[in-house]
C-alpha cells in the first residue's frame, strides 16, 4: 500500500526529503546518512563511481568530492534534471538499473542508496547481475537500504515510512536476507551492518578478482 505521499514525492521533492532528514537523525543527520555505505570503500580522484538510481543527486553530492569520474544513472528525467542542476560534475545517463548501458567490468565502486527495495523480485535480481557485469574484477558494490528492525522501539517508525511512501515491494526486502542472495550472484561479503535500530543495513560486497 501506498499514499499519496508517495505521488506527491516524486512530484514534489521537498515533501520525501523531508521525511528523509527526519529518518536520518537516528543514524547522525542526513549527511552521515549519505555516506554510509561508502565508509570504508577505497574512492581516490581517478576512481571510476556509479552512483544507480541517483535520484536527485543527494549521494551524487558526496561522490563528486572524492572522485572525478562519477556517473549516475536513473530512469526518472525529472530526477536526473535535478542531479544535473544540484551536482553538475558529474555524468548523467537515463536508464533503468536492470539494462545498463555500459560495457562490461566499466566501474570501479558501484552504490545505490534506498533504491532496491523499490524493485520486483525479478527486477532486483537482473540489476545484481548487471551490477556484476560492470563491475571490474576487485571493485566495490556498496548500498544502504532498509531492513527489518531489531530493536523493537524502531519498528514503528519504519513501519509508518513504509506506509507512507513505500509498496509491497519494500516490505518483501525487509523479509529477504539480501546479503545472501547479493552473494548468489557472484559477490563476496566484505561488511554488512545495521544501524537505526536494525532499520537499515549497509552492505559492501567486492567481485572477486
């Protein structure tokens, strides 16, 4: 189920926002939030980055800081305007996750940021593979996504986020070890925390050499 919140924040997007930097306080403000997946991952200036599923370019901003070869990548043209206008160094390219248009083993860091648990089981599964597919033998794939709570005081906040903005979708990730089935796919473990009450998880995996 979703609300028309969710509409109104693909059209306006104050109002995800919003809520966003609410949600973020719980792991240090939405600054650290953004950055979380990237704790760790080896980023220099000649690092070849893609952020998938960019959305407005709220990790995009953080990315462009530690290298200079970013590119982002997401289906939405209202969403890439905005990236293009709030962070214009890096490149943006419409597509969907699952068809990437880049050849094989192009990147070296792939992350994604509250994105996959927007997809159909299928759908979350062909984007693993072609995460696998352009990432470069030893390269990262890092993300922060949601996941079910363990401490039961966070539960009802997530809960009502997902209502709120989320669908049936998000509430089937929460259910799925999804650093299981990212390994399925040919990944190694590197890390997997959680954070906020066990509400999110960050998982960094590397494409063996």
């Amino acid at each position: 189920m979703a609300t028309i919140l969710r509409d109104w924040s693909y059209q306006y997007q104050w109002v995800y926002d919003s809520f966003a930097r609410l949600a973020a306080l719980s792991v240090g403000g939405e600054r650290r939030f953004r950055q979380l997946a990237l704790e760790g991952v080896p980023i220099a200036s000649e690092t070849t980055v893609l952020d998938l599923c960019c959305g407005s370019g709220q990790t995009t901003q953080f990315l462009v800081t530690r290298s200079h070869h970013v590119t982002g990548l997401d289906a939405s043209p209202l969403s890439l305007k905005r990236a293009e206008k709030n962070v214009p160094q890096a490149t943006y390219v419409e597509a969907f996750a699952e068809t990437m248009p880049f050849p094989d083993n192009h990147f070296e860091v792939v992350h994604t940021s509250v994105a996959l648990h927007e997809m159909e089981a299928l759908q979350l599964q062909q984007i693993l593979k072609e995460v696998h597919r352009v990432l470069r033998p030893g390269g990262y794939f890092a993300l922060v996504d949601f996941h079910q709570p363990t401490n039961p005081l966070f539960i009802p906040g997530l809960t009502l986020f997902l209502l709120l903005f989320e669908t049936e979708t998000a509430w089937a990730l929460i259910n799925t070890d999804l650093a299981a089935q990212i390994e399925a796919t040919g990944f190694q473990l590197v890390k997997q925390t959680l954070h906020a009450g066990g509400s999110l998880q960050v998982i960094q995996v590397q494409k063996p050499s």
